[in-house]
C-alpha cells in the first residue's frame, strides 16, 4: 500500500517560492557539475519507506495550509561530515498542486495516510491567486 509523509515547507510563502528555491538549487548543483537532482535531508528515516517507495509523496504545508507534493522517488539514509546519521528523500521535481486544506504545525515529518491526502488540482488553481482573507472566508461559506 502507497503512504505519503507530510512536512512543513519552513521559508517558502507559496509554492511559487518554492518552485524558484528548488530551480536556484538546481541551477547551483549543474554549475558545480553535480548530479542535478532536489532532495530534502531529514534527520529520521522512515521505517515504512518501502510502503512510500510504491508511489508516494512529501506534501508541503505552506503557512499551515497543505499546498501541493512532490513524488519521492528515492530514500538514501546516510551520515553527515559530524557523523550524524540522516535521511535524504530524493523529490521528483514536478511540483504538484492539491486541494488547500488546513493542517495545525508540527515537527519533523509525518506520515500521511492516502485517504487522508487532499486531491490533486487539475489545471490552474485560481484560488491560489485570491488573498488568504478572501480565500478562507469564501470557504467558510461554502463557496469554495
């Protein structure tokens, strides 16, 4: 069965922040003529990986709202120069967007059962480019 993990995105105020932050990091890894690939370094390794390996994805949460995912397509346990042990989970660089959905802070990452995984967006998410105010309160009253 395919899980998901959940983290939040700490310095990225949307997704675009986040697309131009991985584009930058690649661009630096190609100058230095490395192996141009996005992963983000986490300090615990999921014990469930094969279960995330079958397809699944980080969700980033932005300003506590669940915004989009990343396929992880690898899970490369390692230890640093200190000699702490770390995890690098290895992201497809599509970003995909997915249904808003509000999620309280936590630490590290999570696990995300699919059923509890918001859906995809298909096409242009307009609402991403409505005010947060006006966002929320049109969802409060049910017209988003």
């Amino acid at each position: 069965m395919t899980l998901h993990l959940i983290k939040l995105c700490v310095g990225a105020d949307d997704v675009e922040d986040l697309r131009s932050w991985q584009a930058e990091r690649l661009a630096e890894k190609r100058k230095r003529k490395e192996k141009p690939m996005l992963a983000h370094v986490t300090r615990m390794v999921p014990t469930r990986a094969a279960e995330i390996l079958e397809g699944g994805s980080l969700y980033w949460v932005m300003k506590g709202i669940i915004r989009c995912r990343q396929r992880i397509v690898e899970i490369e346990p390692f230890v640093d120069g200190e000699g702490i042990k770390r995890c690098r989970l290895v992201l497809d660089p599509e970003i995909v967007l997915v249904r808003r959905r509000e999620r309280r802070p936590f630490q590290g990452w999570r696990y995300l059962d699919p059923k509890d995984a918001p859906e995809d967006v298909k096409g242009v998410d307009e609402v991403d480019d409505m005010p947060e105010d006006m966002r929320r309160e049109l969802e409060e009253l049910g017209l988003l």
